[in-house]
C-alpha cells in the first residue's frame, strides 16, 4: 500500500514539473489554468524562412538563441516565426485571440505577458491596445518611435515594462505612455548602453535578458 502510495505521488510529481517552463513554437494545445504564458514576438528581419538572418549593420539575429534565453522553468515560451511580409495589425488580432483564449481557459491575466521587439513590440502595443486588459504585462524593447506615439489609435493597456539601447535611434515609451497614461497600471523603463545600437537585441545578451526575466517572474501571479 505504501508502494503504491509513493509511485502515485512520483507520477504526480513527475507530470507536474515535465509540463513547466515549455517552449512552444505556435500555441499550445493543451492550456494549464495554474501555468504562466509568455508571448515573444520578434523583429521585422526574421519574417520569413530564416531564423538566424544577417543585417549588413548589426549582425546575426539568432532567433532560436533568443528564445533560449528568455526561457525559464517559472513559465511556457510562445515563441512564433511569422511569414514574410506579415501584416502587423492582423497578427495582432491573431495573437489577441491566442491571449483570449488563454484567459478563456482559465489563466489569470496577471499570469500572461507579452514581449516584443521593434517590429515585433509595435505588434505587441496593438495587441495590448485590442485587448484593452488592465491585467496583462507587457515588455516593448526597442519599439516605442515617434510615429507610435502619435498614433492615436493604439493605446497601451495593463503593466509595461519598456528596455531601450541608448545608442539606437529608437527610445524611450516616455511620450507613449504621456498619451494615455489612464490605461497604464504600471510602467516601468530602463535603458541599457552596449553600443550596438538596434543590433542589442539581436542575441540573448545579459543586459536585456535579464532585467526583462526578473520582471516577469515579479510580475506572475503570487
């Protein structure tokens, strides 16, 4: 009886942690309601066929080293390769439906987060905008430009954390924010100076991996 007892606990135990920290390639099939999700949605140059494309300025884009950086036991990596040539607003309405169908199955808000980079960030402030949900966190790296801030139309919604390279043309989410602060339930914003310029985001380098894990293992639901 005993033997039984602690075989039982094992496959509990077992099938417990084989499910944690996936990284998953499209949205998964089989939702946890007690699991955290983390959408990562990548720059323009690695739409298309190619995971590791080179830019003539800033080097490789190592999209599968990427992934494997941001991945952590605390939560499932959704980590999608887009098509070329993909439009930004109707893969945000796709990946609107992916978060509302995480919500659907039972996922707290606060348990669900999205991360993107320039191309991808911009996806990810149109999403936050569609969702319109207080709840979900939301890291923009490197996206916030002046023509976001002027669009009127997207607005960012829940918990953001923003990580801009000082020496890229691309900064700070200051005047996106100043746009519709009242949507906002948190901001926060660090810069960081490797000198790469966009290029800093290119590979899982420590000084935005890092910062952006802690905040959302700070972010998930206690």
């Amino acid at each position: 009886m005993f033997q039984q007892f602690v075989l039982i606990i094992f496959i509990l135990l077992f099938n417990s942690s084989s499910y944690g920290g996936e990284i998953f390639e499209s949205f998964p099939k089989n939702i946890k309601s007690s699991d955290s999700y983390v959408f990562y949605s990548h720059g323009f140059i690695v739409e298309g066929t190619d995971p590791t494309p080179i830019h003539e300025r800033w080097g490789k884009y190592n999209f599968p080293a990427v992934k494997k950086g941001l991945a952590d036991p605390s939560y499932h990596l959704i980590a999608t390769h887009r098509p070329a040539k993909t439009h930004p607003f109707q893969y945000a309405e796709q990946l609107s439906k992916q978060v509302n169908q995480l919500l659907k199955n039972g996922v707290p808000a606060s348990n669900i987060s999205l991360v993107g980079f320039s191309r991808g960030g911009f996806i990810t402030a149109i999403t936050s905008s569609n969702l319109k949900n207080m709840d979900i966190n939301f890291v923009i790296l490197a996206a916030c430009t002046s023509s976001l801030a002027k669009r009127e139309e997207i607005a960012i919604y829940g918990h953001l954390f923003s990580v801009y390279e000082t020496s890229d043309s691309v900064g700070s989410c200051d005047d996106v924010v100043a746009r519709r602060r009242d949507t906002v339930s948190s901001y926060e914003e660090i810069s960081i100076s490797t000198g790469k310029e966009h290029g800093a985001f290119f590979l899982p380098r420590n000084e935005w991996i890092v910062p952006v894990k802690s905040w959302l293992k700070r972010r998930k639901l206690k």
